[in-house]
C-alpha cells in the first residue's frame, strides 16, 4: 500500500497522544487472534476498543497499533464495499482525518474513527491540479 506511511504517522501519532491518558479499567490480556499473522488481539477486542484502549492493547508499539488500524480499515472497506484507492494521496487524507477524529474524543471506538475517516475517504473526489486556482483567478463570463 502506497499511503501506508501516511497511515503510519498516523498511527504513532494517535497512539502517542492515548498514551497519555490513564490505563483503562479492564484488564488488557493478550488474547488468541482470529487473524493468520498471529496477533495478541481478537477481532472482538479491535472492535470494542477506545483509541486509548487499542493504544494500551498494542503495548503501546506504533508498528501494532498501525497494524490494528489497517485491520480496521480493511474491515471498514469491506463492510461498506469500498475499495479506496492505493494513493499517496489517499492515505494521507485518511491518515489525517483518522487522526483529526481520534483526537477529538480518546474514549471513543477506534472502529467508530476509522469507519468513519473511511468514509470521508471515499465520498472525497480529487482535484486535479491547478483547477480550483483557475477557477477561481478567471473573471465570470456573462
């Protein structure tokens, strides 16, 4: 994926910013994954967690926690059939809203975040360059 490291920054950003907030009131035990790549969370665990609390569930690694958003965000794309595109572009719009919306409120779902900033991704249509400068500088015609 192109707009991983966008995603990435992101994502250490994010998790930067929930750790400094308490440790959540439950316990945070490592779990069996659903997922082939053997992660130390269940499906029903990225579900369920606050940004805070997916935060504390990496042990506070940006490479897991960026793992736990793409996972959302696969999840997200596919519950809603989207297919965002593979784009620079793309992944730093998403990186960015994701982390808008998550600094927002720390002690909402991190799915309810990405969900959404996938959505915002998908209903945003590219600019072509030099367009809205043009549009803007030409004088109205009548």
């Amino acid at each position: 994926m192109k707009f991983s490291a966008a995603l990435r920054t992101s994502a250490l950003i994010l998790g930067l910013a929930a750790s400094t907030l308490a440790t959540p009131s439950f316990a945070q035990t490592p779990a069996a994954s659903t997922d082939t790549a053997a992660s130390p969370w269940t499906t029903e665990q990225l579900l369920t967690s606050t940004v805070h609390d997916a935060w504390v569930l990496s042990g506070k690694d940006e490479n897991k926690f960026f793992d736990m958003v793409k996972v959302l965000i696969e999840m997200s794309e596919q519950k809603r059939g989207i297919d965002l595109p593979d784009s620079v572009e793309t992944g730093t719009r998403l990186g960015n809203n994701i982390k808008r919306l998550a600094k927002l409120d720390t002690d909402q779902l991190l799915y309810a975040v990405v969900d959404k900033a996938v959505m915002q991704a998908a209903h945003s249509k590219p600019v072509p360059a030099g367009t809205r400068s043009k549009a803007a500088a030409a004088p109205a015609q009548q």
